[in-house]
C-alpha cells in the first residue's frame, strides 16, 4: 500500500544531499588555488634522424593536480599536452635544446625542467650490408607432417650515424611484411624445402643497405626409421648395471637413444652405453635408436641383469714383524687377500694409528732409545671392509752412542748362514676355465701363486685379479715354456691362460720337475740382517756390562 509519509522523507532526503553539494562547491569556490606545480625532474631528447626528436620526462606534483605540460624548443613554446611525452617532427638538420613546464587547472605554472638537447643531422649514407648471415634449423630432417624450426642471425654492420633495423627475406619475399626487424636474428618454422635467406640493413634516415651474402638450407623429409640395435649386452656391479649395444645406423643420421629398464623409458642417450645405478635385484633392459626427424626404430633383443652381492667379506688377517736399524723401526707385514682386492693397511703402534698406506712396509722413525713398542696392521678393502689386527710384534729401539764414545768394540764375526737348500714348488689346484685380464676368481689367486712361488710375479701382486703384472708374468712363463712368444709373428694367446697354457700349467711334468727360483737375493738380505743383530747384540753387552 502507498505511504505519503514514507514519499515526503525520501524527497526531504534528496534535497538535503543536494543542497550539502552545492555548499561544498561554494566553499571550495571561495578559495583560490595559489599552489605552483612543481617542474618535471627529468628530460630525455632522442634525435629519431633525420627530422624528429622523441621528447619524455617525469611526471610533476600539484596540490590539487596537474592538468598538463608546456613544451618548449630552443625557448619557444611549441605545444601543451597532457601526456608526459611529445614526438617533435618536422624539424631540419640542427640542434634542438627542450625544456618542460608543468601547469594546473588554475592556471598556476611550474618552473622550468632541467634542459635536454638534441641533435638533427642531414644522413644520405647508407649502412654497409650485415655480414655473417647464417640459417641453421635445429633439423636438417622432419617428417612430412611437421616443421623444422630454423634460426637465422647476422653481424650488425657500420653506419656513419646508426642502424635503425633490417628486413629479412626469405627466397625474395619479406618475412616481416614493413616491420623493422631490431635485433639480429629471427626464428621461423618451415615445411621440408630448401630456402635461402638474405638480410639488408636501414638506417633512421631511410637509406637502406646492400645485400647480404645469402645462406641457404634444405630441409629433407624423413620418414625411415633407423636401425635395430643389436648386441645389446649388461655388466653388472654391486648398485649399477652397465649397458651398451652396437650402433644403429639411419638413412640420414640416427640422433640418439631411448633405454628401457622393466619396460618403462630411463633414459635418452647420444652414445651406444648408459650405466644405470640401481639398488640390489634383476632387471631386464631394451634400447630403440631415434633420428632427428622423431622416427623411432624397433627395440633390441631384451637382456636381464641381477646386481652382484655387496662385499661384506673383510680381508684376511696378514702378519707382521719388526726389526730395529739404526734410523728407526723398520716394519713389515704380509700380504693380506679379498675376494675383491686390498685397498690398503692400517698401521697401529702401541694401538694407536700411524700409517694408512698400500705397501707391506714401514720406517718408524719416531722412536726414543730403550723403549718397547709393539706393532700391529690390518688390511681393508674398497668396501671399507677391516681384518682383525695382526699380533702384535713388539720390540726395543736402541739408540747408538757416537762413534767417538763407543768403547772398543769386541770382535764379533759376523755370521754367514749356510746356503739354504734349491727351492722347487709344484702347481696347487686344477686350472679348467680361460684366465685374460680382468678375471677375478679363485683360479686366478692358484694361477698368481704359482708364478710368485717361480719368480715370476712379485707377492704383493696376489690379488686375485688378473691385471697387468700377471698378464705379463704369463707372457714370460709362455715364452720360458715355448708356448706362444712375441718373437713369433703369427703367435697367438700371448698373455692369455688359454687351453695350451692350463696343459703346460697341468702338466705331470710342470706339477712334479724342479722350478729353481733365485734366493741369492733372499740370501744376501737375511745375512745383512743376521750380522746387523750381531753387532747390535755386542753393542748392548758393551753398554750394559
């Protein structure tokens, strides 16, 4: 229902609001705005040659605000804009000097911005024509059903005043239509064809350069996927498995490799190998060769790969000994062995750790007269695998007094041990597979032990690995035993433990004859050795009577 009443108060409502507006313009209307803007901080001038200048500047401050902007050439002013920009065009060779003032809707102007110049020359000079134009696609080879992206660049050339940009063409046609390129390359994306590029330089002025020397593509198109691989083969470790696999081969150029590991991809590979790290289990692999067109070949013949068992075996405990000489203690210790090769030795001196090395000797030079130390050594191996501690050997150092001290000494003759016998060791164990380099089994520590025992090999080389010192002890043995020798142009097997070398190795004749190894050596050490004791031993009765 209609309500008079509710009518009358939005009517008074309305006419209280209007009339608080109009005694809010009245006052405001009463008061003079007096306030100056303050000046654009800042003028740039670009000469756009040969006939413009590109004016801007920072914007002004004004108590109420500000309306606009006087601009002004070489004192004269030429425009008012609100913009806090202005093109200047029109204009003849010379300098332009420009400054700026601020103004507000009162009236009030600013003082003047800071000046810019700008200089307007008369350009009838021609850039010289870009150089080094190249065209490269990121394929020389696409399928008929897509586009090859191609890059284009050039050398920005010289101009007495500046270039402004190029146009480039693509066999005669203009790749921008009448846009300026401004920068030296372009990239474009084409169908299989061939096309060659020029570019042409253009200064401010409109003078345009010559040609550059052109460059020109040929983009195939390829739809044959490469070959196969083949030979794919797995070597496996404790926590990788390494891969590898003949190369395919492509009518144009294979680009790469996809490996398939449980038959989900792992990898995109340019060579024919990839070492996958993978925790303890089997795996089976697959390899496609792709071109750089995307044709993708067939996959390869899968092949299955179990992780070899991580080494947890620690190395045998090796021995050890201790002699004094007159500069310090003189350590040895004996081979120690490992399913997978020594590291190397710990060294412990009163059961404290002197020495980490991987030698089977050591010269304790820091030792005080009259002390006893005792000496212990374990071995690790890559895994960090430690042996027990070998026994202690424990002995006294005994420092010797100067010669001019020394009472006379008693005569001591020194001691020659009588010659010790001809040694003769046979073969133990059967050899009954191929030893090369790189074995690693328990017939290669039986195949190094026999030629240590016959001179062949030095008994720090008992590994159990079949590397370089043992390839070339074999190769001796093979030449003493008329097997195979270098001198033979025809030979083969030189260096290989193969069926006529484990004959000769399993040989009645070889098991049972006599090996004369060279213990003059051996000899002339112990004897060195024994009369070294000797004179220490007559020196201590001397001194301590």
């Amino acid at each position: 229902m209609f309500n008079p009443r509710y009518l009358h108060k939005k009517i008074f409502l309305s006419i209280f609001l209007v009339t608080m507006v109009m005694v809010s313009n009245l006052a405001h209307a009463q008061i003079p705005d007096t306030f100056i803007p303050s000046p654009p901080t800042t003028v740039s001038a670009t000469p756009i040659q040969p006939s413009r200048v590109s004016l801007s500047w920072s914007g002004a401050a004004d108590d109420i605000g500000v309306v606009g902007y006087y601009v002004y050439r070489n004192g004269v002013m030429i425009a008012a804009t609100a913009d806090a920009s202005f093109l200047d065009s029109g204009l003849s060779p010379g300098g332009y000097t420009y400054i700026i003032a601020s103004y507000d809707a009162a009236g009030n102007i600013s003082g003047q911005s800071p000046a810019a110049t700008a200089f307007l020359i008369s350009d009838t000079t021609p850039p010289a024509p870009p150089a080094g134009l190249s065209a490269v696609p990121v394929s020389f080879s696409i399928t008929s059903f897509s586009l090859a992206q191609v890059n284009i660049s050039w050398t920005a050339p010289t101009d007495n005043v500046g270039v402004a940009g190029y146009y480039l063409y693509r066999n005669g046609t203009s790749l921008t239509g009448n846009i300026l390129l401004n920068t030296t390359s372009y990239t474009e994306s084409i169908i299989p064809g061939t096309y060659t590029y020029i570019a042409v330089a253009y200064d401010a002025a409109g003078n345009s350069s010559g040609q550059s020397s052109p460059a020109t593509i040929t983009i195939v198109s390829d739809n044959n996927p490469p070959s196969v691989p083949i030979n794919l083969t797995a070597a496996a470790g404790t926590s990788q498995i390494a891969l590898s696999w003949a190369s395919s081969t492509d009518n144009i150029k294979v680009a790469g490799y996809y490996v398939y590991r449980n038959n989900v991809q792992i990898a995109n590979v340019a060579p024919p190998s990839y070492s996958d790290g993978v925790s303890a289990g089997t795996y089976n692999y697959a390899v496609t060769a792709y071109d750089a067109a995307g044709n993708i070949s067939g996959q390869s013949g899968g092949i299955s790969a179990t992780t070899l068992a991580a080494d947890t075996m620690a190395p045998s405990t090796p021995s050890i000994s201790a002699i004094a000489t007159s500069t310090g203690i003189y350590v040895t210790w004996g081979q120690s062995f490992d399913s997978f090769g020594i590291t190397g030795y710990y060294l412990y001196k009163d059961g404290a750790q002197i020495a980490n090395i991987n030698s089977m000797s050591y010269l304790d030079t820091n030792v005080a007269s009259n002390t006893l130390y005792a000496y212990t050594v374990s071995a690790y191996d890559a895994a960090g695998n430690i042996s027990d501690q070998a026994p202690p050997a424990k002995i006294s150092f005994v420092s010797l007094p100067a010669a001019s001290a020394l009472p006379s000494p008693i005569y001591a003759p020194p001691i020659t041990p009588a010659a010790p016998p001809v040694t003769t060791t046979n073969v133990s164990g059967t050899f009954t597979i191929s030893l090369h380099y790189g074995s690693r089994n328990s017939q290669v520590m039986v195949l190094q032990s026999f030629l240590a025992k016959n001179g062949y090999l030095g008994q720090d080389a008992l590994t159990g690995f079949f590397g370089a010192l043992t390839e070339q002890a074999i190769k001796k043995f093979q030449c003493d035993r008329g097997i195979v020798c270098s001198g033979n142009p025809t030979a083969t097997g030189w260096g290989f433990v193969g069926v006529k070398t484990r004959v000769a190795l399993n040989s009645p004749a070889i098991n049972s004859s006599s090996i004369i190894i060279n213990t003059s050596s051996i000899q002339d050490l112990q004897t060195q050795i024994l009369n070294l004791q000797r004179q220490v031993q007559s020196l201590q009765k001397q001194l301590n009577p």
